[in-house]
C-alpha cells in the first residue's frame, strides 16, 4: 500500500508538472494575443479615423458645390450688368 501511495506521489507530482507547463504556454500565448488585439486595435482606430472623414467628404463636396454656384451665379450676373453697361457706354458714345 506505501508502494502504491509513493507511486500515486509521483504520478500526481508529474500531472502537477504538466499542468504547470500547459499554463507557462497558455500564458506565452495570451501574450502574444494580447499583442495582436493591441494592433488591430490601433488598425481599427485608424481605419475608424478614415471612415469618419471619408463618411463627411460627400456632404462637404456638395457644400462646396453649393457654394461655387452661387459664386457662378453672382458672376453671371456682374457680366450681364456689365455688358449691359458697357453696350450704354457705346451707345451714347456713338
């Protein structure tokens, strides 16, 4: 029966041995998974970054082309009463 207990010692000692290299590995793998969520974290805020800008560019765009109308419109209006003026300078000039 010591036999038997002295065996089932060593046995247990050896599992205990395993498990404690199974956890010395999971603990070098968290690592490293720790280290690629930390970069794809940073990837995806880069990403989220660009997103935003990008999702406003179209409203921005057509502000900006909103705008560049009325400035084309104010123009087309100045060259009409300009030549309009200018036909009434030559007119009385004749």
């Amino acid at each position: 029966m010591i036999v038997e207990m002295n065996q089932s010692i060593v046995d247990n000692e050896k599992s205990i041995e395993n498990e404690v290299k199974k956890n010395e590995d999971l603990a070098e793998i968290n690592k490293g998974l720790d280290g690629t969520k930390d970069e794809l974290k940073e990837e995806y805020e880069g990403l989220m970054a660009n997103y935003l800008k990008e999702k406003d560019e179209p409203v921005r765009l057509g502000k900006g082309n909103e705008n560049l109308k009325i400035a084309v419109d104010h123009l087309k209006t100045d060259l009409e009463e300009l030549v309009r003026d200018t036909q009434n300078i030559e007119k009385h000039m004749d």
